[in-house]
C-alpha cells in the first residue's frame, strides 16, 4: 500500500506494546537493518529518539526503485487518551507539516484507526484550515471526517485535546532563536525591547494551557495527609496528580509510607529522565535511600550546599571515607572515594541492599555535588559552571534509573538545572535555542520551577555561553 500510494511520510501514534497488549507488529527493521517483505525491501536509515517522539528515515525499494520514508512515531500517547500535555504534539505536528509528503497521502495509524488518528488528522487539518483562510471550525471538521469514518475523536478529552493544540500552535507567540552567529544579538534585542519580559509573564498566563489536562497545580490529597504534611519543607511545593512517584511501603503496614516529596521530570530526548525532590528531612532520609534502591538509580545529582545548619537539614551520606550509614534496616551506604575538583565533588557510594524478599545487591552510586550554591540563592555561581557540570552530569550517568536531582525545596534549584539541560539538548540535536519551550516542559509535573525572571533570563546566557564555549560538544552539523 505505501509503495502503490506513493506515501513518503507515515504518523504513527501507537507503540508495539501498551499495558501488556501487543497493538501493532513492528513493520520496520531496527536502525541499520534491512528485511524484506515479498518484492518490497525496508532498510532502517537514521532514527533520532526524543523524550516522546522516535524520527525515523526508511529507505524502501521495489522492482529496482528506492523511495525515502520518514517515519514519524509518537510514543507517548495512551490510547483512548490524550498525551500529558499539548506542546509535544505540536512539535510533533510542526515536523510532520514540515515533512515532504510528495504527490501522496500521509498516512496515519495508531492501534484501532480511530482515537489518536482522528485526533491528529482533525488537528492537522484545522491548521491547514487556518493558514489557508484564517479561521477554524473544528466542529464542522470532526463531523466531516467521521463521514469517513465512524468514531473518529473518540472522547471528549480527545477532542478538548485539539483546541489545546490549535492554541498551542496557533497563539502562543513564536519563542525559538535560530542558533546562528546572531543568536547573542537576538537575545540582546529580547531583553532591550521588553519581549524577554512579555515571554515570561505570558508563561504564567499560559499556565492553565498546561494544566488543562493534567493535575500539576492540584495538590493530591495524599501530601495532605497529617502523616505525610510533616514530610513536606514546603507545604507549596508538593506533588501534583501527573508525575508523582511512590515509594514502596515500609513496613507495609503504614499506608503513608509510601509517600515521598518527589516527581519525575522528562529530559529533552528521554521520558522521565530525571526525579526531582528536595532535601530529605532528619525524618525522611530512609524514604530517600529507599527511592534510590527502587528506582535502581546511578547518580544523584546536589544542587546546593548542604547547610546543615538550617533547621532540618542534614548530611544524607556518610562524610568521611570508609565511614558508613544505614538509613533503613536493609540498606547500607558507604563512602569509597572523595574526588574534589574545583567546582564540583564527586563521591564514590558503595550501595548494599539486603532486603530479606530478595537476593543481596551491591552497586555503586555516585553523588555529584556542586559547590557554592547557597540554597537561599536564586541563581547558580555562573552559568559556564552550570555548563561545565551538566556536562560532568552526562559523562558521569551509566544510564541506569534515572537521574536524582535535588536542592534544598526540590524547585528553585533543580527547575534551572533541569530546564538548563532540556535547552541545551535542544540547542545541540535542533540547532534552536527556546527558552520558553524548556521551562514550560520541565514545570509540567512541578509548576514551581524557574520561579523568577533573573532564573529565565540566566538560562538565555547560558545558551549564549553554551554556544560561544562549549561547541566541542555541541555536534552541529
């Protein structure tokens, strides 16, 4: 069908597999593989893997002729749902308006045929619609393609979902900064006409864009919980509904047990990619160590000093070598090796759980710790250190788990470091350079994080200094 239609472009909104049921076969060979199906052969060219997309290249030859596919796959939408929030189906979309389609047809798949596609033909439609004759009517439009075929858009979500998108695409200020030669005097002209200032005070009236079809800004009544409210230093910056993360019990039979102050957060090109949380408490450093052993994390990631003299604060690993703590019965933690360079130190954490259901595990965790951020800053010591130690930051990562990143609430660090390193993964697969798209992904599960404008404007110089310092690892074409 793809070679007689002449397709060049394919969306596809399903995964192989979704909660435990195969959905589709994978009509594709893996990145540099070729398989052949009758006379038609599929050589697997390039794939680019993001946070909630995969791009893939798919050159396809028939009776001694090769056409290129581009593969757009979206792998983060739950069927009969909607994805978590609509920027990434309007990044999504811009690639798939972009994509040559040649004299054929897009096609489109998910699993059923009707939810996720109908939603993504309804939008990209309507955005035809409005870049043809400057209106929308997205009623009219629904009803037109379920004359084709039933069910399309099939719930309210689904169809609420495309306004967001419209809005999204349509309304939303353009914010992304081409990373030329010009990109300091783009910046300089943001901050001296205002429009730096516009761009953040309109993410705050955006908000609820973002906020339509999750539950960041509600707190979950879980965090409310007498038990668990202790656990909180801030009774503000708690977990949502979208993002939160459990613990498990300990002893099972304290249901509150499981409760921690901490949510995950995607990367640029990884889903939840990170967890941020804050400071474990004198009372909470067991929970914290607990999510360590669970989540099978490698590296945690110490944004502020350790100030152990504000009330509540407290070293959470051991201090000296060879010297050992047991946060919680089963789980052992020893300082191995202290390696202290000028902005950071990196401590070497031999990491032993014995936990009576299960066999004995040792690994090695690594704590990066950066110096000199007080936790009553706003703003880090300079963003070329920020630069230097998210790049210690990727070197150091096994892939193991996710990275665990913490400052002393959990927010006004960790939103930086967190936004800092989705724009400059950004900056270096797309060559684009968008703040605002960076800090409105990262607040998605933590609406708290890059609170002020000095913290917005700092990261449009770190991508100054990024791109003026730091090219050797930015990979450009």
């Amino acid at each position: 069908m793809i070679w007689q239609e002449h397709v060049q472009v394919i969306a596809m909104l399903a995964n192989i597999v979704e909660s435990g049921k195969l959905k589709c076969e994978q009509y594709w060979p893996e990145i540099g593989q070729e398989v052949l199906h009758g006379c038609v052969s599929v050589l697997n060219v390039s794939s680019q893997v993001f946070a909630d997309f995969t791009f893939r290249v798919l050159n396809v030859t028939c009776k001694g002729k090769t056409r290129k596919i581009q593969h757009l796959h979206f792998t983060s939408w739950p069927d009969h749902g909607v994805p978590l929030y609509p920027q990434s189906v309007a990044s999504y979309l811009k690639k798939l308006l972009a994509a040559p389609k040649g004299s054929g047809p897009i096609v489109v798949h998910c699993s059923a045929g009707v939810g996720r596609t109908g939603t993504i033909i309804l939008s990209d439609v309507c955005l035809r619609m409005a870049a043809a004759e400057r209106y929308v009517d997205v009623l009219a439009f629904q009803q037109q393609i379920r004359e084709h075929r039933a069910n399309m858009v099939d719930n309210f979500n689904q169809y609420k979902f495309v306004h967001l998108v419209l809005l999204e695409c349509l309304v939303t200020e353009p914010s992304s900064v081409t990373c030329d030669g010009y990109l300091e005097k783009h910046v300089n002209e943001l901050r001296q006409t205002g429009a730096m200032l516009r761009q953040f005070k309109r993410m705050h009236e955006l908000s609820w864009q973002d906020q339509a079809l999750s539950s960041t800004s509600v707190q979950t009544s879980h965090s409310q919980v007498p038990a668990n409210k202790s656990k909180n230093r801030s009774q503000k910056i708690v977990p949502g509904q979208s993002g939160r993360l459990f613990i498990t019990r300990y002893p099972f039979e304290d249901v509150n047990s499981e409760y921690i102050n901490a949510v995950y957060v995607d990367g640029f090109r990884l889903k939840d990619q990170f967890v941020a949380t804050q400071f474990p408490l004198t009372s909470t450093v067991g929970d914290f160590w607990r999510l360590i052993a669970e989540k099978n994390v490698s590296l945690i990631v110490v944004l502020n000093e350790v100030e152990t003299q504000i009330k509540n604060v407290c070293a959470f690993w051991p201090m000296e070598q060879q010297s050992h703590m047991n946060p919680v019965p089963y789980i052992r933690i020893t300082l191995k090796l202290e390696d202290k360079a000028t902005h950071w130190s990196t401590h070497t954490i031999s990491f032993s759980e014995n936990d009576a259901a299960s066999k004995p595990k040792d690994r090695i965790v690594h704590i990066l710790q950066l110096n000199g951020w007080k936790s009553n800053e706003m703003l880090p010591p300079s963003t070329s250190v920020m630069l230097q130690f998210w790049h210690e930051t990727e070197r150091l990562y096994g892939g193991n788990g996710p990275i665990v990143v913490t400052c002393l609430d959990g927010a006004n660090a960790c939103g930086y470091f967190l936004a800092l390193a989705f724009l400059v993964e950004k900056i270096k697969l797309e060559q684009e350079c968008d703040v605002c798209h960076a800090v409105r992904m990262v607040r998605q599960n933590r609406e708290q994080f890059v609170p002020t404008f000095e913290q917005f404007e700092s990261l449009y110089e770190a991508a100054i200094t990024y791109l003026n310092s730091f090219q050797t690892y930015a990979n450009f074409n």
